[in-house]
C-alpha cells in the first residue's frame, strides 16, 4: 500500500518545523542543492526535493506573516 508510506512521509516533512533553524536552513539548502542536481542531469525526480522546498519556505512564510505586527496609520 503505498499511502502508508505518504503518511509517513508526511509526518516526517511535518516534524522539520521543529528543528532549531539552522538546522531548517542546512536540510533546505541540502534538498535544493540535490533538486537542482537531479533536474539538471536530466531525471524528474528532482522536482520532489523542490517541492520540499517550497513547503518549507511556505510554512516559514506564513508563520513570519503571522508574528509580524500589523503598521499602525
């Protein structure tokens, strides 16, 4: 069954948010570095580690939008 392992997955990708954020950076840097390399030698499946990126940056986004204080007028 291969949603056990999406769950899995998941979860994993989940529990990074708790890393102290060095360690956050060095597997974001890691994963884009290994995405670039994999697309550039011609296989698709370095869009997988980019797309880990992406979650990355989105969550730290929107956890950055949020303790943001709103301008005042």
């Amino acid at each position: 069954m291969p949603h056990g392992a999406l769950i899995q997955a998941r979860q994993v990708i989940g529990l990074a948010r708790y890393l102290p954020r060095w360690q956050q950076n060095l597997l974001a840097a890691a994963l884009l570095i290994a995405g670039i390399t994999l697309l550039a030698f011609g296989d698709l499946a370095g869009i997988a580690p980019l797309v880990l990126v992406a979650i990355f940056l989105s969550e730290r986004i929107r956890t950055r939008s949020r303790r943001k204080p709103k301008p005042t007028q």
